[in-house]
C-alpha cells in the first residue's frame, strides 16, 4: 500500500534526487565486473579496468593500451587488487572534476592517501617506471630543489606544487638533455640528438608528422646543427599548440582562399593575444613543419592539422586500410539515410502524441469554450436583447433550454480537428526548439523561443481555421433554434459542403493574427515557469500537478492579450443574423464592433477564454510530457555511436568524440608521461613474461 501511495505522490508532485552514480557508469561497471563467488560483490579486476577506460576499438599508436593500467593504483584506493562499484564510482567523479588530469597524477604518487607526494614515494615509483636507456634526469638540480628541496631538506609536495611541477617538468627535461648532448658546449647539437630528446621526452604530445620531420629543424638556419634557441622555440610552440589553433583558425577564415602566410599569422596572434606574442623563430618553425609539402609558404588548416593534431598519422600507416575507409563512406552514407527516416519518424511521434494530449485538452474544456463562444457572439448592449447576462447565466440557459449535452454541441468535428491542430503546433514548436537549442544544456536564447512559438501558432492555422468556423456555427445554432421557430439543425457535414473550401477559411487573418502571438507567448512562459519557477531540471522531474499549473498559469495572458482577435474572427466566421452588420474583412469588422460597442466589446468572453484556453492548454501540455515518458521514440534511449577508426580522438583541429573517461584517462597519462615515455609499460624480466605493473602501498596482492 506505501509503494502505490509512494508512487502516486511521486506522479502527482514530481521527484526531485541527489546526484549519483550515472546510468552510463554503472551500465559500464556492469558490463566489465565480476562476481566473488564467496561475497557475491561485484568488482573489477585491473585487466577490466583498462577495458572499461580505454575501448578496445580506440587506436593507441600514441599511448599503448596496456600503460592506461597504472590508473588502476589511482582507482584502487583501498590497496586490495581489485575495486567494487564504489571505487569506480569515486574514480568516475573524479574524472568530472574540472582538473582532473592533474589530480589523477597526484594520487598516484599519494601513496598514502595523505594529501601530500613524499619525495621517497615519488623517486620510487619514477624509478620503477622510466626506461633503462633513458635520458638520465638530475633530480639535484636547481631548478628540482625549487620544488622538492636539496638532499638534506627534502619536503612533501601539496597538490599545487606537484601540479606546478609537472607544468614546467617537460622544458627542464629539454634543457638537461641539450647540455647532456652538447658535448663541447656550443650551445649546438646534431639533429639526430635533437631527435632523441623529443621523442623520449614529447613524443606522447606531437603528431607522425612532426616527429617523422624532426631532424628537418637543422633547415630553418644556415648551419646543420640545432641550437638551443631553435630547441627552446620548438618546445614554446608545441606547448602553446591549443593558442597556436585558436590563432590559425581566426586568421584561415578571414582569409577569402582560407590560406594565410607567415605574415598572415604573426598579425592576427598579434589581434587576439596580449602576452602570449609568438617569436619569428616560433613561426618558422610551425610554417616550416607544416609547409613541407606546400613549398608556397600559403598554407590552409589542412597543412596545420599535420602539425597541430596529435593524432595525425602518416599516409602509410593505412595502406591496409584502403577497404576500411570505403565502408566508412558507404556506412556514412547509410547512416545519413538512417538519420533522415528516424528524423520523419521522430516527426510522426510527436504528431502522434500532440494529436491524442490535444484531443483530450480540448474535450476537458469544451463546454467552457462553447460559453466564450456565445458571450463573444452576442452582439446587442440593450439589456432587453441580450440572450445572457453572463458566462454563468449562458451556462444556466444552455443547460436548461438544449440539456446537458447542448454544452457538447459539435465537440465530435472539434476532437477530430484538433488532433491535427495541436499536434502540428507541439511539432513545430519542438523542432525549432530543438535546432537552436545548445546540445546538452537545451539552453536556448529567448528570441529564438519566441519564433518557435510563433511559427508553431502560424503552421496551425492550417487545420485551425476550418476547424473554428465548423464549431462555432455548430455551437451557435442550438440559441438560433431557440429564438427562430422552423429553423434545421446543420450537421456538420452540412455547413463544410455549404462554406465551400473557400468558405472555410473564412476569417483566417484574424485567426492568424490570434494565433502567432498566442503561441510566441504561451510556449516561452511555460517552458520558463518549469525550469525557472518549479525548478525542472536534471535531477528534478516535474509531477502531473506541477506541469498542469504552468500550463494554466502560462495560458492566462497569452489567451487575455489575444482576446480581441478572438473575436474578430468569432464575429468573421459567425453567419449573420438577419438584422446584424455583414463583415467584409478584418478592419472592417475591428472597426464597425469598436464604432457600435465600443472598445470593451473587444474582450468580450475574455474571462472564459482564460477559463477555456489557460486549461486546455494546461492539459495538453501536461497530457503531451506524460505521454513523452510513457511512450518514448523508440530507440531514443540507446547510446550514441563511440568514435572509432584509425585515428585516436585528437584535440584543436579535430573535435574529440570518444566516451570522457577515455579522454580524462589519455589526458592524465599524458601529463604522467611527460616524466618518462615508459611510465605504465611493464617490465620484461630476462627469461619471463610480461608482469603487471605493482601496486606500491598495497595491503595485498593483485588478484
């Protein structure tokens, strides 16, 4: 019994949760966990977690595969060789958080878990990870002692300091390698040197291109060796490659070929920088790197791209993979078909809900509307003609002179009409929403919500105006029998086939002019009251009673200020009497009613338009998002495609697509990797397999 009272109250008032674990990360947890046969819990091994982290469809000719498991001692933060589904939980939050990349890092060498990287902890663990032929590192330095202290005082390293380390780690590598090399202290070395040090130090950051071109740099000077201003100017670019895109891409588009110069470049990183001027050295370089095979010296972003995107590879890598970049556009064309059909499916769905949430709002509020009807109708002032003194009077009459069912005249053409009606207005107004609403946040900018609102009350005049003239003569006609003895009751089928086509679309200036503002009002008001005054949003759903009051509240001024149009296209469509003024059009009508009854008469019924409309649409609305929930698209729920191919998800001038926790993970590894290119490759004993990596502080072993 508490569960059904449970639910109801959920329905009727909504739901608001606390942010937790996502769907997609538990349904990733699942897919890759196994079962303790002795606890029954679920927990991931260290080889299910690089599954879960790094897809095995993603190419990683970049950052192997098998170096994403020294993530697995950050995740592992109880030491056990194995985490449970409140491990991945804290590893996938951490993943979210803005500086991610660097806090992944710290753990890491937090051993601990204190907060702080203690030196002994840290220098154990690079020296478990860096290559036997590396290039040695000084961690005596001065520059080193800055941050960790000299040999007698050595101090623990705060998250901070550790980051800002690792920030300026990668030159101070650069700088130690060049003296290294620089054997007879010129302050020049051979390219092939030069070579070394950035593929043992950057390799991880830089495109094939790049690095296949490296011994190249000797040809940007007159001599054939590299010097330490040409390193230095070579480290500044690719450290700044994501200002470096920014720059190409303002100066590329304002270019009327989309190439630009050397010249081009400096000017407009002249534009958008203050501080971060870029040196002519720094310019040859990126314009000699990515001009090698466009000699011109004008170059497009397709030339920059080599240089800039990290995932860039060499044309010989896919060679065997000619077939697969044929499928690919095969499989695009297909996938484009698939959209365009889902996209008029999508259409249809909507169509189909907006269809049967409007009949049912038009039905709840119908004798409402046939009272507003009438009030608007009656043209005399004299109190001795008027047929009702109010809308409760009208009612009392209808009741009384045509029965209860006098207050369901012509509901059947009305439920069958505004089917149509109201579907195509929640269709449009969905679309347009959707197109110039931002992906993911469904922001949108007021101006835009206005238009798709209009637009939607413009495409229902279609459907609405031969629907409105049919009900009104329907509604009219039972007060016309009353007064005028002998007089047929019209079906309607009858007064279609006696308006004509034509006829029918009698008055639709005015119901154009009614509905447009209509609809701009109504649609943005009930979409702000939701989010902005009941709070919808991610972790907060609306109830049934929550929607139907914003539905109301929102109808209220929309369906008051539109009044006078109302009944100008009441009085346009209604047959007149004999005795009454003919209206001819629009102005003729707004004039003759504001000359004979004066301007009050232009709000005639408007009280029971807002008793009318401001439900109806309240309960087409709340009918429409109820049943949104209830019936879904079909397939709307399924994930998104992964990116894969043959390219790994690159940054700046390629757009990434892969899952976040794949990027957050390659991201931090890179960071991690600016310390030794080896960190997270295991190690091969002589005589032995590969082993996996040891969890240093661990209370047990690896399962």
């Amino acid at each position: 019994m508490a569960t059904v009272k449970g639910a109801v109250k959920e329905t009727l008032l909504g739901t608001t949760r606390e942010p937790q674990l996502s769907q997609q990360a538990k349904a990733t947890f699942d897919a890759h966990a196994v079962k303790d046969e002795k606890t029954d819990e679920m927990y991931m091994t260290e080889e299910s977690f690089v599954d879960a982290i790094a897809p095995k469809n993603e190419d990683y000719h970049k950052i192997k595969r098998e170096q994403y498991a020294i993530l697995f001692q950050v995740a592992d933060r109880r030491g056990s060789g194995r985490i449970n589904i409140q491990d991945w939980g804290t590893f996938e939050n951490l993943l979210a958080k803005p500086d991610a990349e660097y806090e992944i890092a710290f753990r890491l060498f937090d051993v601990n878990g204190t907060g702080t990287v203690k030196y002994d902890d840290f220098q154990k663990l690079y020296n478990l990870n860096k290559g036997s032929d590396s290039i040695p590192f000084d961690w005596n330095c001065e520059w080193a002692t800055l941050y960790i202290g000299g040999k007698k005082h050595r101090h623990d390293m705060t998250y901070p300091q550790f980051s800002q380390m690792l920030r300026g780690l990668q030159g101070e590598r650069i700088r130690q390698a060049f003296h290294l090399f620089d054997k007879d202290g010129d302050g020049y070395i051979e390219p092939e040197d030069f070579q070394r040090i950035i593929l043992e130090t950057a390799k991880h950051k830089l495109s094939d291109h790049l690095l296949d071109n490296l011994h190249t740099l000797c040809n940007i000077s007159t001599g054939s060796k590299i010097s330490y201003a040409n390193v230095r100017a070579f480290q500044n670019m690719i450290r700044e490659m994501d200002l470096v895109d920014l720059v190409i891409r303002n100066a590329t588009t304002k270019s009327e070929d989309g190439k630009i110069t050397r010249t081009d470049f400096l000017n407009e990183a002249a534009r958008i920088t203050r501080f971060s001027l870029f040196t002519p050295m720094e310019a040859d370089i990126l314009f000699h790197f990515a001009g090698l095979d466009e000699p011109s010296g004008r170059l497009s972003l397709g030339d920059f791209a080599k240089v800039l995107d990290a995932s860039w590879q060499s044309a010989y890598l896919f060679g065997d993979q000619a077939v697969k970049v044929a499928s690919d556009t095969a499989g695009k064309a297909m996938f484009s078909l698939q959209n365009i059909l889902h996209n008029v499916l999508e259409s249809a769905h909507h169509f189909a809900l907006g269809s049967i949430a409007g009949a049912f709002g038009a039905f709840m509020v119908y004798p409402i509307d046939l009272v507003k009807t009438r009030m608007q109708n009656q043209r005399s002032q004299r109190v001795g003609e008027m047929l009702y003194k109010n809308s409760i009077d009208c009612v009392k009459k209808v009741v009384r002179n045509e029965g209860f069912t006098g207050l369901y005249s012509g509901v059947l053409p009305q439920l069958v009409g505004v089917a149509p009606e109201k579907a195509i207005k929640l269709t449009v107004n969905d679309l347009i929403r959707t197109r110039f609403s931002e992906q993911g946040t469904g922001k949108i900018w007021w101006p835009y919500e206005i238009l798709a609102g209009g637009s939607a009350g413009a495409c229902q005049v279609v459907f609405t105006n031969p629907l409105e003239i049919v009900k009104i003569r329907l509604q009219v006609q039972g007060e016309i029998a009353k007064n005028v003895e002998g007089v047929p009751k019209r079906s309607a089928m009858w007064i279609v086939k006696n308006l004509g086509l034509l006829g029918l679309y009698k008055g639709a200036s005015a119901c154009l002019a009614r509905d447009v503002p209509f609809s701009a009002i109504y649609f943005p008001t009930y979409n702000h009251l939701k989010r902005d005054f009941f709070g919808e949003g991610q972790n907060k759903k609306l109830g049934i009673l929550q929607l139907l009051t914003a539905g109301a509240i929102a109808g209220m001024p929309a369906a008051y200020l539109t009044t006078p149009f109302d009944v100008i296209k009441t009085r346009l469509q209604v047959e007149a009497r004999k005795g009454e003024t003919k209206y001819t059009s629009l102005r003729h009508c707004a004039s003759t009613v504001y000359r004979e009854e004066g301007f009050k008469a232009f709000f005639k019924g408007g009280p029971a338009r807002i008793l009318r409309s401001s439900p109806q649409f309240a309960f087409t609305l709340a009918g429409y998002e109820v049943l949104q929930s209830l019936l879904p698209m079909p397939g709307s729920e399924t994930e998104k495609p992964i990116a894969t191919g043959t390219m790994e998800p690159g940054v700046g001038l390629q757009e990434a697509k892969a899952p976040l926790p794949y990027l957050r993970s390659r991201n931090a590894l890179r960071i991690i990797l600016d310390l030794d290119e080896n960190f997270g490759r295991p190690k091969l004993p002589a005589g032995k397999s590969w082993l996996p990596l040891p969890a240093l502080g661990s209370k047990g072993g690896a399962t």
